[in-house]
C-alpha cells in the first residue's frame, strides 16, 4: 500500500480571505460546465436540423434523457462520494485512506458498469416502451439509445478520477477533461450525423467517442503523477473501508439523482398527455437550464472540498464563511445568467424549431420559472454541504422534497383539479424549487451552529 502519500494543500485553504479559494475552485468547473452546455446546445441543434419539421428527432433523444440521467447519477455518486472522501481524508491528514481511493472507487465503477451493460444491452425496446414512447418518438429513440449504451461503462471510471482531482482541489484537470470530450463532441456530431448520414445514431456515436478520449485524457494526469494520489493498480489497494466510506456518501447521492430521473419520468409522461409539443419545448428548456445552473454546480463542487478539508480540520468558522460567500456568488451569477436568458428566450429557441407552438412553450415557460432557478442555488450548496461533512441523508430529503413530495402533488392538483394544464406543470416545478430553497437555508445554519458547539460530528473517514 503507498502510504507515502504526500498531499500538496491549495494554497489559502485553512487560512486567509475564503473567496479567493471559492473561486479559485469554482471557475475551472464552471469553465468546463459550460463548454458541456455549449455541446448540448450544439448537439440538439444538430439533431434538430435533421429535419425542422419533425419534433419527433428531437423529441425522441429527449425521450431517452432520463434514463441516460439515471446512469450519470449513478456516476456522481461515484464523483462525489469520492470527492467529499478524499477532501476530508485530505483535512484530517488521513494517508491511509487517500492511498485506496482509487483501486476501491474503480471496483465500483466494473460492478456498475457490468450491471448497465447487462441491463440496457436485452431490454432497451421495452425499456423505452415503458417511457412512453409511440411512433415515430419510439424509433429515433431507440436508434439514440442503442448506440449511446458504451458510453455508460466510459463515464463510471471516468467519474473515479474526477472525483479524486476535485477532492484534491485540482479543478483545472477535471475542466480539461470536460472540455476536451465536449470540443470533440461538437466536432464529431455534423460528421456522423450528416456526412455518414447517421442521424441520431450519429449523435450517440460522437458521444461515446468523446467521453472515451476524456477519460484517456484524465487517466495520463494521474500516470504523469500530476495527482498526490498515486494508482498502484493493486488488488492489495482494493479495501472494503474504503468502498463502504464511498457508497456512505455516494449511494444517496446517486438515489438523489434517481429521484430527479424518475420525477423527469413523470414530468414527461404528465407533459406529454398534455401536448407532444409541449414535451419537445420542455426538453428545449432543459438543455439552456444546464446554463443557467452551471455556477449553482460549480460553487457545489467548490464547497465539498473547501468544507470537507476544513471541516476535517475542525475550522468550522471557516464552514460557515465558505456558506455565506457561495450563496452570495451564486445568486449574483445565476442572477445574472437567468436575466439574460428570460430577456432574450423569443430569440433563443427560433434557431432550433420551426414549429411556432413550441416556440411559445418554451418561452412562457422560462418566464414562468425565472425565479426558481435562483431558489434552487441555494437548495443545490445546501446538499453539497451536507455531502461535505459526511451526512448525505440531509440532501437527500431536500432533493426528495423539492421534486416528489412538493412539486408533482402540486401540478397533479393544478392540472387535474383546476385544469391549468403545461401552467400547472410550471408552476408545481417552482412551488417545489421556492419551499426547498427555506428548508435548505434552515437546515444548514442549524447544522453549522452544531458543528461549532459540538454537537454534530464531522463524519470521520
């Protein structure tokens, strides 16, 4: 085992100005963030020029968003159960753990790529027949899925190393790799969709391709030993402690997520037996969202490693200021970003669709959900605090009430009882985004109170 480790601390971690640091933290994620939207953007524009007067393309692909969002929460469990490990491994000066990580997190990521393999690979027509999909939706949908499946087993390992780096505190790697498979990927789309006539299989294999690459990319940081934490490749490494301290943390991040893709499920299946172009606008929407919500992501991969190594320091003082200067930042920007994006939706959208009712459900639904982009920052650092310290049950519950027992009993009620139709689906999301918002900002200063007195613990590794 390499208990050697010798772990190199950011600069102005334990001690100094803490926005600095945040930021420091947050701008390479948020950097690499957006490339990502950018290439979502670009690729359902790319898919969308299939055909402009056929949503069913688009539609199709957006059908299979939340099953390919299922699989990517099982890979942030892994990103951050390992992150928020490794960052208070780092503040309690925990070398025997740091030197397992990576063995133990990718023997999780095998099992778990096996089992989508396993899954995915037989039973993808029925899988996709049971998310509704009819027609034309059905087959564009199915071509998607099957040719996207590789990349699943890709982004598990790529997860791992993402996580390590981030506990770290080395976010420009983890930028580098997002931005590499995303360049890649917006270069890739027009050649296999258009050029080698793939269609929608094209946008899948330019994908798989792409994530490939990036986790080349992120594997030779560590072989260049540009990480403190060192790969031995040994089965000896391997440490059932390690595995457990990761699933603690992971798993309920990864069911926090699930929650999230089940509750697209609804929201599809809901939206859909309202109008199918209703569906296509609301998956417009969600790509842009990614946007507007990439400094909410980014700030909370920032907070799990400032916290979690301060944490694990015992500077409590220092928990509460990272807090209060994340949601600062953070309402500042997303502020900012939903402002521009609300002011000029009439334009966005025009480019991607020729269908004039689309158009407008777009739209109407940014202005009608403006505000609750900025309610569910604070509901997002607040479950990167808890994830943080250890306690990922906390963010759990926040992420369980804003999206099932808050916002799809609203809209059921708003549509069925008061016939308020795709309105009742907007306003039940913000209903849900606005009470979390006060639950989360509660609960964390409870808790950062506690963590000062004594009576709540840092989970310890």
């Amino acid at each position: 085992m390499n208990d050697d480790i010798k772990v190199n601390e950011i600069p102005g971690m334990f001690e100094g100005p803490i926005r600095p640091v945040l930021l420091k933290l947050a701008i390479p994620m948020f950097a690499g963030m957006v490339v990502q939207v950018v290439y979502n953007v670009t690729d359902t524009f790319w898919v969308a020029r299939i055909d402009l007067s056929d949503p069913s393309y688009m539609g199709g692909t957006a059908i299979v968003f939340p099953l390919i969002f299922f699989f990517m929460a099982l890979g942030n469990g892994l990103t951050v159960g390992v992150s928020s490990l490794v960052a208070r491994a780092i503040g309690e000066k925990n070398v025997k753990i740091l030197s397992t990580t990576a063995e133990s997190g990718m023997l999780i990521s095998f099992v778990l790529s096996v089992l989508s393999l396993a899954i995915l690979l037989p039973f993808a027509p029925q899988i996709l027949s049971a998310l509704g999909a009819e027609g034309d939706y059905y087959l564009h949908g199915l071509e998607y899925l099957r040719w996207i499946i590789p990349a699943g087993p890709v982004i598990f390992f790529a997860m791992i190393f993402q996580g390590i780096l981030q506990g770290e505190g080395l976010m420009k790697y983890v930028m580098n790799s997002m931005i590499i498979g995303t360049v890649l990927n917006i270069v890739l789309d027009p050649i296999f969709i258009f050029l080698l006539n793939l269609d929608v299989r094209g946008a899948a294999l330019a994908t798989v391709i792409a994530q490939a690459v990036a986790l080349i990319y992120i594997m030779t940081v560590f072989v260049n030993n540009k990480s403190s934490i060192k790969i031995d490749w040994s089965i000896s490494n391997i440490k059932g402690g390690t595995i457990k301290d990761i699933a603690a943390i992971g798993l309920p991040q990864s069911f926090a997520m699930i929650i999230m893709s089940l509750s697209f499920f609804v929201f599809n299946r809901i939206v859909i037996s309202i109008d199918e172009l209703a569906l296509t606008a609301f998956a417009l929407c969600g790509r842009f969202e990614q946007l507007m919500m990439m400094p909410a992501f980014a700030i909370g991969a920032a907070i799990v490693t400032i916290v979690g190594q301060n944490g694990g320091r015992g500077n409590f003082d220092r928990v509460r200021e990272t807090m209060k200067e994340s949601w600062v930042i953070g309402l500042i920007s997303v502020g900012v970003l939903t402002g521009l994006m609300v002011g000029f939706a009439p334009w966005i959208f025009k480019p991607f669709t020729d269908v004039e009712k689309v158009q407008w459900y777009a739209v109407m639904q940014y202005r009608v959900l403006g505000v609750s982009y900025l309610t569910a920052l604070i509901g997002i650092t607040g479950r990167s605090f808890f994830q943080a310290i250890g306690y990922p049950m906390p963010a759990l519950l926040l992420t369980l009430l804003r999206l099932i027992l808050i916002a799809i009993p609203v809209m059921l009620i708003l549509i069925h009882v008061f016939n308020m139709g795709i309105w009742g689906v907007w306003i039940g999301l913000a209903t849900g985004s606005i009470i979390s918002m006060f639950v989360s900002v509660l609960w964390v200063r409870r808790s950062i109170k506690q963590l000062e007195s004594g009576k709540l613990k840092m989970h310890k590794v």
